[in-house]
C-alpha cells in the first residue's frame, strides 16, 4: 500500500511538472513568430495588436460600425503582413513607417491621387512614398513607406541636380537667377 502511494505520488508529479512544461510552450509557442524578430519588429507588432484590440473594444461598444471596422481590421492585417514580408526578406530589423490605405482612399496620401494601375514595386510616389505593393486581406490594400528624411534630401538632391543642369538660365521667383546670393542693403544708422 505504501508503494502504490509512493508510485501515486510520483505519477502525479510526473504529471505537474509536463503539464507546466507544456503550458509554458504553449504560451511560448504564440509568442515564437515574433521571438524570431528583433526588438524593432517585436514593437511593430505589438503596436499592431494593440490597434487590434482598440478596433475590437471600439465595436464590442458599438461606437463603430460593422463596415469600420472590418476595414481597419483588414488594414491591420495587411500592414502585419507587410511588414513580416520586409523584415525576412531583408532581414534587416527595421519597419518603416507604413500606410495602408484602400483605392478610395488614395486621395487621404496624395492631393492628386495617381491611379492605382500606374504603380510600380518600389517606386517613389510623390517624393513622399515608397510604394511596397498590394496586399488582399479582404479588399485590396495599396502599402506605402514613407520616405525618412534622409532618403527625400537624397531624392530632392538628386533631383535638383539634375534639374539645375537643365535650368541654369532659369529665372527665380523672386527674378534673380538661379545661383545667386541675396543682399539687402545696409540701413544707414545716425552720424
């Protein structure tokens, strides 16, 4: 009888000590698609969850419609994927600052928004975006970076030299030309 309760005791250890084992991979386990990422991406997709869970508290209020927020949580989803996508294939820990934004809704990015057809991976879009491509998560999202400041002095540089190589007659706005300075007379001051 004391064998058996010896044997019991055992078992039932056995059994603590894998079920806590398990239920620690198991939480481990959610968390092992962003353990893979740098701390950087590890924010992003917090941020991300964390917009989640304002959309999902939102409606669960009834302070949104049903349509808001399918299309925020389609949104969501497809900046995660984007950025999952640009994290691997760089594999560079770092997300830029991204939009999301549907066809109707070029014109919040853009004052004149440029048809959607007229995209290219990777092309700079009104000196102001990068465009990353089209992600479907239950309507179609065109993903956008967002130039840092350094990549826009780059591009206007490059640009302006460019163009100043073809204007070098050109007239400022002020009617001076290009390349020169501006003075302004000294005030004359009491003797």
């Amino acid at each position: 009888m004391l064998r058996f309760r010896f044997y019991l005791l055992v078992i039932i250890a056995t059994l603590a000590v894998t079920g806590a084992a398990f239920a620690q991979h198991g939480l481990n386990g959610e968390s092992s698609k962003t353990s893979e990422f740098g701390p950087v991406m590890r924010a992003y997709l917090g941020y991300l969850r964390n917009e989640q869970e304002v959309v999902d508290d939102r409606i669960s209020r009834r302070e949104i419609s049903g349509d808001y927020y399918r299309r925020n949580s389609n949104r969501i989803r497809a900046l995660r994927q984007t950025a999952i996508r640009l994290v691997t294939q760089s594999g560079n820990d770092y997300v830029p600052e991204l939009e999301a934004v549907t066809g109707e809704e070029l014109g919040i990015l853009f004052e004149n928004p440029p048809s959607p057809r007229s995209f290219r991976l990777n092309q700079v879009v009104g000196n102001t975006f990068r465009y990353l491509g089209a992600t479907n998560t239950g309507e179609v999202f065109y993903v956008f970076a967002r130039l840092d400041p350094y990549e826009q002095a780059a591009l206007l540089e490059a640009n302006g030299s460019q163009s100043a190589a073809n204007q070098s007659e050109t007239v400022g706005a002020k009617g001076q030309r290009v390349g020169q300075g501006t003075t302004r007379p000294r005030k004359a001051g009491p003797r």
